[in-house]
C-alpha cells in the first residue's frame, strides 16, 4: 500500500500534467504568431522581385547612357583632336 500514491499526490501530479500542458500550449501560440502567413509571404516575395527587375532595368538603362557618353565623348573631342593634332605631328616629323 505504501507504493500507491495518495489521492492528494494523484490531484498534484494531475495539476502538474495540465500546467505542463498549458505551458506548453502557450509556447506554439507564441511560435505561431511569430510564423509569417504563406500569403503574405508570397506578396512580399512579388514586390521584392518587382523592386529588383527594376533595379536591374534602371542599371542596364545606365549602362547604354555610359556607353552612349563615351561614343559622344569619342565622336566629339577624341576624334576632332586627333584630326587636328595628327597632321600637325606628321608636318613636324617631315620637317626635322
């Protein structure tokens, strides 16, 4: 008889039980209102994209302005110095 636990022992260890429960049932509340909604999570995902191909719009639009610069910075100072410098050049080298 000593190895049965009392009744008052059973009501502790069932308060027990339903505490570790309860504790237990608060801890995925809390970890279930920390979970993002897949929905929301798509949305979010489809902005993103969107603000990145943007970017990348916007960057490969600089990148043909780069390129543009330096044609029009060849096409109008390079070449016209070139033109007026070369002969200049070939004139002092026939010279000496």
């Amino acid at each position: 008889m000593s190895d049965e636990p009392t009744p008052g022992e059973m009501v502790r260890r069932l308060e027990d039980r339903l505490a570790d429960v309860r504790e237990d049932i608060q801890q995925l509340g809390r970890r279930m209102d920390e979970k993002v909604d897949q929905r929301i999570y798509d949305l979010r995902h489809e902005a993103l994209t969107g603000r990145v191909s943007t970017l990348e719009t916007l960057r490969e639009k600089d990148a043909e302005k780069l390129v543009a610069t330096r044609r029009w910075l060849i096409g109008a100072v390079v070449v016209p110095l070139v033109g007026i410098f070369l002969p200049v050049i070939i004139l002092l080298a026939r010279g000496t």
